[in-house]
C-alpha cells in the first residue's frame, strides 16, 4: 500500500516504507525494524521536532565537523536507507568518505549498500575491504579502514548501537552522535550527541556545515571556542528536561 501525502502521519509512515523496503533489499538488518521503533517512541515524546538542545548540539557538531581534519561519516543500514541522499550531500561538503560499518556484517549487505551508495552518487566510499580494526570491540563492527574511522580525528555515527562510541573515544577520537534516546550509552559517551531524529538532523547539520565553512570571518579559533563552550552532559540533561515538560503539558 503506498501512503497518500495527505495522511496526517505521513512522514512517519513514508519512514517505516523506507526501513521495510529496505529490510527487503538486503540493506537494512532485521534488528533495524526494531531499532527504528524505539526511535519512533522517543521521537513521540518531543513532539516530533528538533528541540532547542539539539540544535544547539547541531551547531557544536557543525563546528567540529568544519575544523576536523579527517572527518569521517559511519554508514549502517538505516541510516543509508532513510538518508542516502543528505549523507551523500555532507560528504561532498566535508570531502569526508562515507565508511560502511555494520554491526549485523554480512558481505552480501555490504556490497548491496556500496551498490545502494553508488546509485546515489557517492563517490568516497569505503568500508568493502577493511584492513584494521577498533581495539576492544569483539564484534564485526570492529573492522575498519586504516584510511577510514582508523586514522579518523573526528566521526560521525548516526544510530550507534553502543559500545563502539566508547571504544573510539578510548582510541582519542572525537565522535559525533545521532540518536533519538538521551538516555543510551552512545549519547552519553559521545563528545556530542545530536538527539534528534536522523532525518530531521542530517539536513540541519549540513546547513550548519555550509554556513560555518561559508563565513569568510570564521577563525578555526572561532570554530574552537564553539565546539569548546558545548558541554554534553549537560545538553543531555537540558533535552530530558525539554521531554519531561512536553510530556507534563499534554
Ligand atoms: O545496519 P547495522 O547492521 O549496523 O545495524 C544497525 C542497527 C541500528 C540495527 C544497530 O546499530 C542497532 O541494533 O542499534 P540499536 O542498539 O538498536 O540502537 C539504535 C539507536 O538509534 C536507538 O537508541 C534508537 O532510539 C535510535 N534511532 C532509531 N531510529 C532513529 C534513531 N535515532 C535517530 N533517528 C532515527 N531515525
């Protein structure tokens, strides 16, 4: 059935179409169905928007991205199905490759997401051939590029599950978080965590991008004192609140 533009949820319907189709084409794996729903239910309790702490963390993001010297885009299943086009789009603003990192690894998903990725026109793509990996991870998603998230500064991992955040950030990378849940360990690990739906923040971000790498005025200092005045914890705390006094309005 294909979901008229007129339903009131059509977003979020046109959104599970996507993850559906997804799972049957091989690109998304099965535990992505669930993982997208526990997303659904945080993004119920913000009311569906980018709340202020998240495009504060957006802005922080953005600066850390524009310094970065390596920076490096994190691709899984979901995230490529839901944005391929706006990943495609920051990689070009970044020169940053796109590194295909599965924590379901099959090479059957992998070289149907590169092929996925080349339809769309990304032309920095890595992750087929890993030749390295991340210390204390004992999963596939350890394996990775030395060209890659290995030799990596800066890294951005939307829909993270976990303890890889933890392990990058224990190789000294900076790393740039996208999830819904303030609560899961990748968004208080992370250096910052953009909590807030991928579709929503992915475009936001590289509007951030362009503007920071834009200003003629901006210094790297400029850049820095951004990135250095943002502090997760405390967005974390600031976006809990924001959801507690949603809920306690309706
Ligand atoms: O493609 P693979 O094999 O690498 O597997 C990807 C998944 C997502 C299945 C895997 O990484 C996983 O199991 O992740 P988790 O542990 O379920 O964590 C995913 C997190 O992303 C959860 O905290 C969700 O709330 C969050 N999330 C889900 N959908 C979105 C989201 N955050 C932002 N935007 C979304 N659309």
């Amino acid at each position: 059935m294909s979901v008229p533009e007129s339903h009131p949820r059509y977003h979020s319907l046109k959104m599970r179409e996507l993850i559906i189709e997804g799972m049957e084409k091989g690109l998304v794996a099965k535990a992505g169905l669930i993982a997208h729903g526990r997303g659904e239910a945080f993004d119920y309790m913000m009311g569906e928007k980018s709340l202020p702490p998240a495009i504060r963390a957006s802005r922080a993001a953005a600066a850390m991205l524009a310094s970065a010297q390596k920076p490096v885009i994190s691709v899984n299943g979901n995230t490529a199905v839901l944005a391929v086009r706006e990943l495609v789009e920051l990689s070009g603003l970044l020169g940053a490759p796109l590194e295909i990192n599965l924590f379901y690894r099959t090479e059957e998903r992998i070289a149907r997401l590169t092929e996925f990725l080349e339809e769309h026109s990304a032309s920095n793509i890595l992750g087929a051939e890993p030749d390295n990996k991340i210390p204390g991870l004992d999963h596939d998603r350890a394996l990775c590029c030395a060209d890659g998230i290995y030799s990596a500064d800066v890294i951005l991992v939307p829909l993270e599950d976990g303890d890889r955040a933890k392990a990058l950030a224990d190789m000294g990378k900076m790393t740039i978080v996208i999830d819904l849940n303030p609560l899961s360990r990748s968004s208080k690990t992370a250096t910052i965590a953009i909590v807030d739906e991928l579709t929503r923040a992915i475009p936001m971000l590289a509007a951030n991008v362009r503007e920071l790498k834009g200003l003629s005025s901006q210094s790297p200092a400029d850049l820095d004192k951004i990135v250095g005045e943002f502090d997760n914890q405390k967005n974390l705390s600031d976006i809990i609140q924001e959801m507690s006094g949603y809920l306690s309005s309706i």
